[in-house]
C-alpha cells in the first residue's frame, strides 16, 4: 500500500488531520477544525501550494467536519487512515487494523482515558462511515511503552488491582518518543542507542528509551503523573486527595478538575500555562512567572536523573515538543540541573535551535552525551506505523 495515508488525531472538538504520501519530499495537506458544534467552528490548513486557507463550519459535527476537510485535500484520495489513540491498555501492543472487535475494546479502555479515548473514537466512527472501503488502523500513544518491565510499570500496590483491573503504568506520547529516538539513532549513526528523551509541551513527559524500546517513562495510568505540565499537576502526594476532601470538603471530581486543568504552570504562576508568556512575564519580574519556569524546569531534570537508571548507558538527551523545541531558557536550565551527567552545552547553538529546526546544542566532546534538539512528527510515525502494519513503503 503505497498511497498516501490521511492521519487523524480528534479531539472531543477539534480533528488535526494530515494527509502524508509515501514519497517523504511529497508536500502534506494538513490542518484543523476546532469548536466543532459551536457557531465558531474553523476549518485551518494549507494546501498543496503551501497556501494557508480557513472556512467557517459553524455548528459542524465531527462528520461533516471531515468532508469538508475532504474537500480541502484537492482531490487527494488517502489510501488507508491512521488514528491517534491515546490509550490502549495492556491488549494493545502495536499498530492494529480496526474492526468492530478493536472499536469495542477501545471502548473498554475509555475509564482509563476518559477524556481522550471517546473523543479519539469519535473520528474512528466518522472516517469509517465516510470511508468503509479503506482500511483504517489505530496506533496508541500507550502502545511504544509496553517494552516497559514490570520493575518500571508496576505500583506497590495490591496484586488484585493489577490482576483484575489493570492498573499499571502504561505512559503516553508514545509515538513521539518512538519518533525523536530513531531520528537520534539515525543522526548519531547509532544501532542502540540508550536516549533520554523530552516531550515538552502543554503536555510533558520524558522516556529512557535504548534500541528503540522504551524501558521506563514518566507518565503512569493516566497522563497526570510525572511532570510538571500546562495545566496538569503531574506527581502530588496521593494523600493530597483525602487531605482535600477533609480540609476542604472537596469532592473527587473537584479535585480532579484542579489537578488537571488548573494546576501546572497556571497553577504556579497564577497567570498562564502558556510558556512563552511566562519567560516574557519573568523577565519583567513577576514572581509567579519566576518560580512556574524554575519549578518546571527542575522537574524535568529530576525524571531525566531518575529515568538514567532504566539505561546501561547514556547517549544522550533529546528535547522536543513545543516547549523542547522552542525554549533555549527551558534547555538550558534543564541542562543545568544535570552537572553530574557531564553535559556541555553550546549556548550559541542552543539560542539558535528553535523554530522547528532540529540541531545538536552540545560542545560535541566526544566523551560527552549528545544534546538534541529534534522536532517531533507524531503524525508521520502514524502514517509510518500504518504503511508497515498494511504492507507497504513506509513514508
């Protein structure tokens, strides 16, 4: 199968989508529609000139949302659909094709994910009602980190919650970890290479990542734990919940909307989750700012630290996400964090790296880790996962 594969990633009210040919020099049709349902709705892309184009769907659903992306693609007709979905508990190992079995047990999973697993199916039902013909795979974010050990994914809890509920850690972001690892294996001309790698963003989390498998990652059961992120709390004392509920007659709903959406960097700074923002607000003195980046930044350098153990030797550290990407202030207080693990950075290098462009910000000592910089592409991993899973030349 060598025709181009349309990948989806739907949201309870967004589809990013991109169409990606197996020619990898091809030009990608992609974009988004958000608000979908409200008088708002937007259609955004760029089409196969480069040009941006935007139309009003004002009161769309998610199926009328994907024909007029359809009709933004110019005639392009995908070959097979990828669908991001987040998490695919323990059954889910790999890239599957999906049927009405896979939908089901998807659909079983949705505790574990309650607001990404519905939403991510949503665009499963609407692709497959627009394109019964073609064949249609689910690649998990969870799927990547079940090469994880039971030392690293398994809670000190009882073995019956583990046995008959399946509560592990599973770990997210799958596909960018996967796809920032082997383009650090290719540019360091690396067969195994032991990474730790960096997702930063509104969501954040890191991976110990050695021959292209994942030994041990930050997220656990669901994208709460680990780090420090956007709006998520990331790890809390577990006390913190019935502390809550005593003190302050907080309910476990209300302690969960606050964890997740008013915790993190919003949290921290009172101000915004938003990271660009916070460097300008620091910068003019705001003290929320200040200690939002700080504690940010220490976090990640503590997971990478922690993380260094799953590995038997340390090639190196990948940034990537739109925080790793773009921040050389995050970088590089990161880096600082981390004096014991030999790391030079090149600060003209690092000042440099942003942007999209991917690059090397070490001093290259050879007998030093390497610091990367790579943008990540979730979606073409997903197209790739597809065309090997159907048999074809991967993208």
């Amino acid at each position: 199968m060598n025709d181009p594969v349309l990948v989806i990633n739907c949201g309870s009210s967004s589809i990013k989508y991109a169409l990606i040919a197996a020619d990898p020099d091809a030009p990608r049709l992609a974009g988004l529609a958000e608000r979908l349902g409200g008088s708002d709705a937007r259609l955004k892309g760029h089409d196969s000139r480069g040009e941006p184009f935007e139309r009003a769907l004002a009161g769309d659903d998610h199926v009328r949302a994907l024909e007029a992306i359809l009709d933004g693609l110019e005639g392009h007709r995908p070959g097979a659909v990828g669908h991001r979905i987040v998490h695919g508990g323990e059954r889910f190992t790999r890239a599957t094709l999906i049927d009405d079995a896979v939908v089901a047990a998807i659909e079983e999973t949705a505790a574990l994910a309650p607001l990404h697993n519905p939403a991510n199916l949503q665009g499963v039902a609407a692709t497959r009602l627009l394109f019964p013909e073609l064949p249609q795979v689910a690649v998990f974010d969870t799927a990547f980190h079940q090469t994880l050990p039971p030392r690293a994914y398994r809670y000190a809890l009882p073995e019956a919650l583990y046995r008959d509920h399946g509560i592990r850690r599973y770990g997210f972001h799958g596909t960018s970890h996967a796809y920032v690892s082997t383009r650090a294996d290719a540019l360091s001309s690396l067969e195994a290479g032991g990474w730790l790698t960096a997702h930063l963003g509104n969501g954040c989390s890191t991976a110990a990542v050695r021959g292209g498998r994942s030994l041990d990652t930050s997220m656990g059961l669901t994208p709460l734990e680990g780090l420090v992120m956007g709006t998520r709390s990331g790890d809390v004392d577990p006390g913190l919940h019935s502390h809550l509920a005593r003190r302050l007659g907080w309910t476990l709903e209300r302690i969960d909307e606050v964890l997740n959406r008013g915790s993190g960097l919003l949290g921290l700074s009172g101000l915004t989750h938003d990271m660009r923002e916070l460097e300008a607000a620091a910068e003019k003195g705001h003290a929320g700012a200040q200690l939002a980046i700080e504690v940010f930044c220490y976090r990640v350098a503590k997971s990478l630290a922690a993380l260094s153990c799953a590995l038997p030797r340390l090639d190196g550290i990948v940034f990537t996400g739109g925080i790793g990407e773009n921040s050389p202030l995050v970088r590089e207080k990161v880096v600082g964090h981390l004096p014991h693990f030999g790391l030079g950075l090149d600060r003209a290098a690092n000042a440099a790296t942003v942007r999209g462009r991917e690059g090397r910000i070490d001093g290259r000592h050879p007998a030093a880790p390497r610091l990367w910089v790579i943008p990540t592409d979730e979606e073409g991993r997903i197209a790739e996962e597809t065309h090997q899973l159907l048999g074809g030349t991967s993208p």
